[in-house]
C-alpha cells in the first residue's frame, strides 16, 4: 500500500468536501420544500458519479 502525497490529499480532500457541500445544499432543498424535485434528483447523480471518480483516484493512489 502506498501512501498519499499532500498535493494528492488536498485534491482529494478538496473534492470531498465539494461533493459533501453539494449534498448539503441538495438536503436543504429536500427538507424546505418536502420532496424530491429534478434539481435534487440530478444533483444525486452527479454527486454519485462524481463520488466513484474520486474512489478511482483513490484506488490507483
């Protein structure tokens, strides 16, 4: 197992917090008007898509 750059951390960390920032918002969405409307839906999406992105970059650490 090899170990992670600081570069390589902070992107990875920086990324991390974008997607949790981004998840936040979709929450606060969620829980003001009571459903799950198209922004919240495609939102997900890309937050997942983007989430194994950065588990790729992990693995090939």
């Amino acid at each position: 197992m090899q170990t992670m750059t600081g570069m390589r951390k902070d992107f990875i960390a920086s990324h991390l917090r974008s997607q949790y920032n981004r998840l936040r918002s979709v929450i606060q969405n969620i829980e003001s008007d009571d459903m799950l409307d198209g922004y919240a839906q495609e939102s997900l999406k890309q937050i997942e898509f983007n989430l194994r992105h950065i588990r790729k970059i992990c693995e090939n650490n």
